[in-house]
C-alpha cells in the first residue's frame, strides 16, 4: 500500500484538513486539486515506472508523475513500515530533478 500524505510546507491555503504552511523555497501545490487527485497521480507514476534506484528497504525514495498537459510532480518518500508507505509530493519547477528516461503518465 502506497500512500500520499499532503504536506503544510507546499500550501498556501488548506487543503483536505491540513493547514497551510509553506516554506518560503518551496513550491507550492494548487488549491483547486481533488482529494483523490494526488493519490491517483502516484499509483500512475509508479506503474509508468517512474521510480527512482534509491530505496529505502523496497520502496522507491522518489516517483516522478508527468502528464502530457506539461504538469511535473515528484513525491519523495517520508513514511514506511512494513506494507505500508507514504509520500509526500510537490509541483516539480525543476525540470533537471527529473530523470530523462521518465515518461508520461495515464491516470
């Protein structure tokens, strides 16, 4: 089970009860996404097999999803415990944080 957790540090505005919070650095997630959105965006990105060759134990530290509409997110692994994992993800602005061979993603 993969789980992707919101975090306050890419907020501005709540957003599915967590309270805004964003670094001054950090990018910053739009308002106006599903709750389900984010979720489905990393079960995507991960079977396009856009994972990353560092783990930690069997999960993949970093998954990056793309679209063809030009929207880029990584999500970064912060949890893990057994069967069980979460991320946590951002608009990626850097386009050299993702690895050339990433291809685009169908939700």
């Amino acid at each position: 089970m993969r789980g992707l957790t919101g975090s306050p540090e890419h907020k501005r505005a709540p957003w599915n009860g967590i309270k805004a919070g964003a670094r001054a650095n950090a990018a910053i997630c739009p308002v106006d996404l599903p709750i389900d959105f984010p979720q489905k965006m990393l079960e995507a990105a991960i079977a396009a097999g856009n994972v990353s060759e560092l783990r930690d134990d069997e999960w993949p530290r970093y998954v990056w999803y793309l679209d063809g509409e030009g929207h880029r997110y990584t999500a970064r692994l912060t949890r893990k415990g057994g069967k069980k994992a979460e991320y946590k993800g951002w608009p990626e602005e850097n386009l050299q944080a993702i690895p050339s061979g990433a291809k685009q993603c169908t939700l």
